[in-house]
C-alpha cells in the first residue's frame, strides 16, 4: 500500500547555505504561524547555542501541510563534524532536497551528504538557493552539481528531475529563471510529485526503526522513527530488537505515541506505516533499535556511521583552582555524563582512560567535541582536557592517518599564502581555478588542520572561506610542527598586577589582564619565540613615600590582551599542557605546574637522547 497523504524528506546541505532558513519560510507559508505571530528567525535552531553560533548542530523534525498531503521535513547539520546527525536521519525520509548556494556551489559536505543519499537509494531534489545574490553563478552551479552527480553514479532519473531556485530568505522558488519565483509553492509541489509516497505494509506486525532519541523528565527517553510496517496504538505491546546483536528485550507497553505537526508534538491514540513517530514508555530506547510486534520479531539494519577521526582525554580537574567554580566535578559526574552523551550521537566514542580519573572522547572533529566541552561547561561540570589528536591506524604493518579534503575559496593575491601554509603542513594541492578569487582543493592530513584556521584568516585577511571533510586514510606523512612559538608560564600563584603585566607583554600577547588570579604552572600569554619563559605576572611596585605623577601610572597601560575563545584554547594547548575548564573559566596550563619539576623532566630526557 502507499500513503499519497504522506511525504517524509530531509534537507541537506553544506553550512550556511540556508537549510534552516529554508524550513521557516516552507513553515510560514504552509500556515503553521498565524499571520501576526512574532516568530524568530531560524526558529529550528532552538538550541542555545546553535542561535549564538549561527548553526545547526543537531537534527530536528517538523511537518507542514500542503494541498492534503502532510510533509515531514528533517532539518540536519551543514558541519561535516555532525555528518553524524546526517547520516541516521536519512533512514527516517523517502527523498531528500540538496541546497547549494549560488555562488559557493558544491562544497566538501556537499559531496559527503549526496554520497550517503545515493548510497541508500533515496531521490533527489537539487535546489539552488540564494540565487538573489549579486554574484549569483546559478548555470555555472547547475553545471558543477551535475558533473557531481555524473562522477557519485547517480542513477538517470536524478539528472532528469526539475531544479528549484529558491531565495529562502525572500520565501520564494521557482522552476524557471527567467520567471522570478513569487511563494514557495513550486517546491512544495516538486516534493509531492517527485519525492515517492511511504510504502509498505499497514496490516502487518509493527516494526519502526529508532533514527533518534529525545529526552523528557517526566516521561524519560522518547525513540523517534518512521513506521516501516504495521500499525502502533497506545498501551500496546512491543518489543525491542537490533540488528548487531540477537537479545530481544521481554515486551513492554507504549506508553504514548505522539506525531509531529507545526513545531510541535500532538499525542495520537493510533499510527500507522509511514509516519514519523515518538514513542514512550522504553526506558533503555538507543539509536539504531528496532521496536516491532511480538508476533514478529524482525530488526531492521542501520546505516553504518563513519567513524571518528579525533580524540581527547577527559579527566577530573586537578589544578589549584579546582572545585571553586563547578557543580560536578569528581570522576562520577563526569563518567555519567559522557556516557550519557553516546546515547544520543553516534558519532561519538567514549571509553575508560588509564586511570579512574580519566576518559578517552573520540568525535569527528575539534568542532564536535568543542561542543559537548560548552554544552557540559553550561551544565556546571568542572574538568579539563589534553590536546586534540587524530586518530590512527594500521594497516599491513604501515601507519595510516585520516584525510580531509580542503576547499579554500580566496582572493587572488592570497591564494600563494594559503598554499605555502598548507605545503608546510603536508597537504597536498588537488585543483586550483577561478579568477579575482580562486578555489583551491586541498587533500589535507586532519592533524595538519588544528590550528590552521586563526592562521587562514589572517592570512587572507577575514576574506577567505574555508572547509573541510573527512575523505580517506592514508600512509603516515610525516611529522607537523604544532607550534612555532612557546608559552609564558606563571612563576607563582596569585592574581596580577598591572605593573607586572606591562613589563611581561614586551615578551609576547598576553591572554589575561590585571586582577586575574593565576597559578604557578598557568599559561598567561604566547611568547614571541621559541620556547616557554617563566614569568612574574603578579610582582607589585615597590611603595615608597615618593610621589608619582599621574602620567607616570597612566603610561603602564596593557596593549596586547588576547582572550582566547574554547576553540583558539584547544588549537594553542601542546602535548605537555592541559585546558581547564569550569562554567566561569577557560585556564591553560603546564600537565606539571612546577617550574623546577619542569626542568628536572627535561633534563632526564636530555640524558636519555644522548645515551641513546
């Protein structure tokens, strides 16, 4: 049987080529707001962090209405580190839209979404958005996302569906270019032509695949998925079943069943094959069950999930400082709530570190696990993390680490620098083309991208765009340098002065100001050349009975204060120093705080090289 009242689809695309905005304009003009209601832009972005940063980090369900026929739209991440996200959903929909911008074209997660698409049989709908812009290369875009089709083996039928250009910030698409688009209406009727009704069983014992987990406190964890076959009502008897393993749980009731309409969740009494469902009432629901009838216990598989390319260690805050500005700060909090985590993201690893205080995190880039350090630093948790570090493997007795494939798009007189930087990181130049600004593809390894984006920027000066995926494993490349320049350490423990800061800057940039209480061992500043100093960032002038001039005292002002952000902290940090992390503050800082420690350390080493 197939349900023409029922159109399940995901929206996919590189970062900011305007999915979300897509998904506010389909929802004001399929009537889900009132014509007065004040609605936020990007209203799908309800994550207190997605609004700061402008992205979407994780993927979320809505539904509109169009001519009879209920749309379920799955808005996902554009950041190749929650391909993640991506990649479960898509066994949730019948068919995806492809946004690419006008100008930009297809970009690394472009290619990296189309793939997994095609991969899983689903069809396509190419929409070029932005195509208001004032540098708009909509013919020259269509071309380079066929040709992209033409080299993933697209089947025939996807180069013959219709192209909507879209402005999604104006609310409007159309199907010709010469006609300027005046609603959305053309889209919604190329995804009900084009994107295929859900088919399958309605009479049958009830299977439904879980693509994602939600949690309520009240009602607990909440299995979200598309009905594959039968029908589910409430109170029913279910089990739970996964294709990895043959342990079939004992039944339990549905507690509740609820359907997406709007932004919002409306519980139903009875669903049926082909609706995206949430289900209550499984305590133990993880991503990738099957949740069927009894009478016919059969699991559905699920999509494999690329692994992770990067690691951390987790571990329980032990500095000075530790446990004067956290919530939850000993080894319990911190296990429980990492694991907690790889109950929602699949593309997240965790295991138990060397020691008890300690946990290896493995994710699919420094954005990815930047984001679950902020989500827990908000929640109150207190500890701290070692270096980013990519993870390798071995394969016929050689070494292997990942490749990402870069794309650079930048002014012309920059290009030669953006090119020398990453020859000095191992990467290699794959295509170069354009004209006053240039589109360089880079095959990159993935530990010789960390740090390299505050270097991009400034290297091309705030113009140049840049982004990478994860594309291969390849032979060890040799060794990267990480970074060029040392760090000011902390002499003793404190808070700083001005004075002392005035006479420190002269060796580097500074990362505090004045009135900063400080450790030995803590990391202050960046040092202008080669190799860590100790500095006395808290030294006081002396008192005298001689009276300064008001000149004098204003003269000692601070010139080069720096703060780093989560992200510049882990880029800077080198394999013998930690990042501590508490709701309040970010310290950087020596793994041995002892300066006298330090040296001793460095000394033994010495004398272990020459006696080698």
């Amino acid at each position: 049987m197939v349900r023409e009242d029922i159109r399940n689809i995901a929206i996919i695309a590189h970062v900011d080529h305007g999915k979300t905005t897509l998904v506010d304009q389909m929802l004001r003009q399929s009537g889900v707001f009132r014509q007065n209601q004040q609605v936020e832009d990007r209203v799908m972005d309800s994550n207190a962090i997605e609004r700061e940063r402008g992205i979407t980090i994780l993927a979320k369900n809505t539904s509109v209405r169009f001519g009879g026929v209920k749309i379920n739209i799955v808005d996902t991440p554009g950041h190749a580190d929650f391909g993640g996200e991506v990649e479960r959903v898509l066994k949730m929909v019948d068919g995806v839209l492809l946004l690419v911008d006008s100008f930009e074209g297809p970009m690394p997660q472009t290619r990296f979404v189309l793939q997994k698409a095609l991969s899983l049989k689903l069809p396509v709908i190419i929409v070029i958005n932005k195509v208001d812009r004032p540098d708009a290369r909509c013919e020259e875009v269509v071309d380079e996302i066929i040709d992209l089709l033409i080299e993933l083996d697209a089947d025939p039928e996807t180069l013959e569906r219709p192209i909507v250009y879209a402005s999604a910030r104006k609310g409007t698409a159309t199907l010709d270019l010469s006609v300027p688009g005046t609603d959305m209406r053309p889209l919604f009727e190329t995804v009900v032509r084009y994107i295929p009704a859900p088919e399958g069983d309605p009479e049958g014992p009830a299977q439904v695949l879980i693509s994602t987990i939600d949690y309520n406190e009240y009602v607990g964890r909440i299995g979200i998925g598309r009905i594959a076959r039968g029908t589910l009502s409430e109170g029913m008897m279910v089990v739970r079943c996964n294709a990895l393993s043959d342990k079939v749980t004992p039944p339990w009731r549905l507690t509740g069943l609820s359907l997406y309409d709007g932004l919002k969740r409306v519980g139903a009494d009875k669903v049926s094959m082909g609706d995206i469902v949430a289900l209550t009432g499984l305590p133990d629901i993880e991503i990738g069950d099957t949740v069927c009838s009894p009478d016919r216990v059969e699991p559905l598989p699920f999509v494999a999930i690329t692994e992770p390319t990067v690691t951390m260690t987790f571990s329980v805050n032990d500095s000075p400082f530790a446990g004067r500005e956290g919530s939850f700060v000993t080894s319990r909090h911190l296990r429980a709530r990492l694991y907690r985590e790889i109950e929602t993201d699949v593309s997240l690893r965790v295991k138990d570190g060397v020691t008890p205080d300690c946990f290896e995190v493995c994710g699919r880039g420094e954005l990815h696990l930047s984001i679950l350090i902020e989500n827990m630093r908000r929640e109150g948790y207190e500890f701290q993390v070692s270096k980013p570090e990519v993870i390798f493997k071995t394969e016929n007795g050689k070494k292997m680490e990942p490749v990402e494939l870069m794309v650079a798009d930048v002014p012309q007189a920059y290009a030669g620098a953006v090119i020398e930087k990453i020859g000095r990181r191992r990467g290699n130049l794959v295509s170069m083309d354009g004209g006053d600004r240039v589109r360089l593809e880079f095959m990159v390894p993935s530990r010789g991208l960390f740090g390299y984006r505050s270097e991009f920027m400034t290297d091309t000066r705030g113009e140049g765009v840049m982004s990478a995926v994860y594309d291969h494993y390849e032979e060890f490349k040799g060794d990267i340098p990480h970074r060029s320049v040392g760090a000011l350490v902390c002499y003793e423990t404190g808070e700083t002065t001005q004075y002392a800061l005035y006479y420190v800057q002269e060796r580097g940039t500074l990362f505090i100001s004045s009135q900063t209480p400080v450790y030995a061992g803590m990391i202050c500043g960046e040092s202008s050349r080669p190799g860590d100093i100790v500095v006395n960032v808290c030294k006081a002038k002396h008192v005298t009975n001689m009276r300064n001039s008001s000149a004098a005292e204003d003269s000692l002002r601070l010139v080069s204060v720096h703060p780093l952000t989560l992200e510049e902290c882990l880029e800077f940090i080198d394999d013998d120093e930690l990042l501590e992390i508490t709701p309040k503050s970010l310290r950087m800082r020596k793994r041995t705080l002892s300066h006298e420690q330090r040296m001793k350390n460095a000394n033994r080493a010495k004398l272990a090289g020459e006696m080698q």
